[in-house]
C-alpha cells in the first residue's frame, strides 16, 4: 500500500539516483564506444556523439524530475496523456459495477462562457457504485501551471492516496473533480474571468459543479464541498473559495499567492484596477464578507522566497482577523510537486475533517436514489 505520510521521498523516479546513474550509464558507453573504435573494434565513426547528446538530454530530464518531483513513478508516465484504464461516462447512470475505487471522465465545456471542452476527471472512492443511497462530500482539486488534469493523478498519485488514507480510517469517502484549469496545458488563466476571453472562474463555480451535483451523487451545498489546489491551483482555490463563500464550505491552498500575476492581469484582466483588486486576496479579505465558517489550510515550501512564505502569513493572519480558523504548515522543499506531494496527506485530511459526512438518501420506488428538485 502507498506510504501516506510521504509521497515523495519514496517514489523512485524522484530519486536523484535517477539522473546519476543515467549520466555514468552514458558516459561508461561513451568511452567504450571510442576505446572500440580506437582499436578498430568498431568501424563506423557513428554512435558516440548520438549516445552521448540522447544520454545527456535524458539525465537532464530525469535531473529536473529529480528536482520538481512530477512523475514519481513510471505508472505516472502514461498520465502525462490521458490517465490509463479511466472510465468515459456521463455520469451515475453508466457508471460500471464494482465496489472500489474508480477514476472516470466526464466531457464539459461552455460555449457561452468561452472554455472549450475539456477532459474533467473524477475519482470516485471505494462502495460508491454500491452504495447507491449514499451520497458523498466534493473536494474540487486544481493543477499548477503548466499542467494538464491529469496532473493531480500523476504527479499527486490521487488515488492511491485516497485509497491509503481512507483504508487507514484517516479520512471519509468523498469524491474528488479534477478540472483542466490550463485549458490545454500552457495557458496560464489562473482561473479569472478573463475580458473578452474564457470566463473560467464562472465555469468552475457554475456549469461543472451544476454537473456534478445532478449527475453523481453528492452532497449538493457548502457544507458538502471544498475547494483545494497547488501554486496557481492554489491561487485558484484560496480566490474562488474567497469569492463563493456560499458554495464552499473548506478551502486547501498549497503554495498559492495573493494575486494572479503581472502576465494575467494585464492580459486577461486588462489591467483593469477594480477587476485587479477583486482578484487579489491581501486587497479584499480586510473588507469582503463571509458567508459562513470557512476553514483554510495552507502549506508552504520551507526553501521558498522571503516574498512567499512573507505572502502566506499575511494571508493567514487577515483571514484569524476576519474570524476564520487557519492551518499552516511548510514543508522541506523547494515550490515543486514535491511539496504538493509531502503536503497531500495532510491537506486530504484536513478537507475531510471539515466537510459534512456521506449522507444516506431515499430511495425511490425504481430504486434509484433522489433528492427533491434533482435532475432524473
């Protein structure tokens, strides 16, 4: 089973092994090949060269693997495409049988809003295809940048550490969306309604959660949902979760920052001031209203910037003064997957611990479980 106390120190692709042994593997190869040809072992004067630029190329790469921690292991690799064995569905209705686990895929996009389809990911925990009166809390979970929706799967290895913590009684079932904030993999949107562009923000906290709560049983109110995400993903989910306190009932920041950037603000905002100060943290939390509690976690590279760890706990101490309880934690590393990855144990229970309990509902005379004003 996977260590859930931590991810990235004992997943071996991260290992800076890696990247050693594949640079001494092509530098032993190299010095054979010239020893050979020198000897007149080998004739064509090919091979050399080419070993050595594919061989460094590749120690480079698994060098910053090393380094950011994205693909912890090679069952990571075939994420980086699409996460293998997923289940295409629409939603409940064409779920398979089973009573484990399950990542299925949902298509959804908004004409009107402008954001294309997209591939949305779920992860569905074990018994909630058999648990057919039960419904379950929804942790939305959003990616960095560059990235894709996979990214969450792969790199944060989600189900497996779902499948862990919830085997160890460490969290409740709940089910986790993974939208493609990035439209695409390189666009840095940083989830704003841009002007004039893809209105993401509306996108995420409308049609998709509308999606969701009508096609999979969930617990369909504030209570039931929370937002979470890592660096931009983080911004995503602290300025979301700030901005629809009515829909959001927990909020788990890992690495975020008070506002989108210099890029996305003059691009997507048009570097409109009102639009500007409503999508930085630090300018509208001293003001803005809550609708309820919201509980906020928020983790930390230990090795970050001054700026950083300087931008978080001015987060946290204006979110105590405005009477919202806050966790904060910094982790042993550098602004990488690998702190999303030390951080994710403590961030999944931390969400658990604040959302509402799987709830049971009535059954209908079909027996297909309801709930008033429900789509059929």
């Amino acid at each position: 089973m996977l260590d859930a106390e931590r991810v990235g120190p004992s997943a071996p692709l991260e290992s800076w092994w890696v990247p050693t042994s594949v640079l001494a593997g092509t530098a032993i190869l190299v010095t054979l090949i010239l020893v050979a040809r020198r000897r007149g072992w080998l004739r064509r004067r090919t091979g050399a060269l080419a070993v050595g630029v594919v061989g460094g190329l590749l120690g480079l790469l698994t060098g910053l693997n090393s380094y950011a921690g994205y693909l912890p292991t090679l069952r990571s690799l075939p994420a980086m495409v699409g996460y293998p064995g997923d289940t295409r569905v629409s939603g409940d209705t064409d779920l398979p049988r089973g009573s484990g686990s399950l990542v299925a895929s949902i298509r959804l996009g908004s004409s009107a809003l402008r954001v294309p389809t997209q591939t949305v990911y779920l992860y569905l925990p074990p018994g909630y295809r058999s648990g057919a009166t039960l419904r379950y809390p929804v942790l939305y979970l959003y990616g960095g940048w560059p990235g894709r929706s996979t990214d969450w799967l792969a790199a944060g290895r989600l189900p497996e550490m779902m499948d862990a913590l919830i085997a160890q009684h460490r969290i409740q079932p709940m089910i986790v969306v993974m939208p493609d904030t990035t439209l695409g993999g390189f666009r840095d949107t940083e989830c704003l309604d841009a002007v004039g562009g893809p209105r993401l923000e509306s996108f995420l906290t409308g049609p998709l959660v509308k999606y969701v709560d009508s096609h999979f049983r969930t617990v369909a109110d504030r209570s039931g949902r929370a937002l979470g995400g890592m660096s931009s993903g983080g911004f995503c989910a602290l300025n979301l979760g700030l901005h629809h306190t009515g829909q959001v009932g927990a909020i788990a920041a890992l690495e975020p920052y008070p506002s989108p950037g210099g890029g996305p603000e003059s691009s997507a905002l048009h570097n409109d001031r009102t639009l500007v100060r409503r999508n930085t943290v630090t300018e509208y939390l001293p003001t803005m209203r809550f609708a309820g509690r919201v509980p906020v976690f928020l983790d930390w590279p230990g090795r970050a910037s001054g700026s950083e760890r300087a931008d978080n706990l001015r987060i946290a101490a204006l979110l105590r003064q405005r009477g919202q309880p806050v966790v904060t934690t910094t982790e042993p590393t550098f602004h990488t997957w690998r702190e999303a990855q030390y951080a994710e144990p403590a961030m999944l229970t931390f969400v658990g611990g604040h959302l509402g309990q799987p709830t049971r509902t009535p059954v209908s005379a079909a027996g297909s479980a309801t709930r008033p004003g429900a789509p059929r």
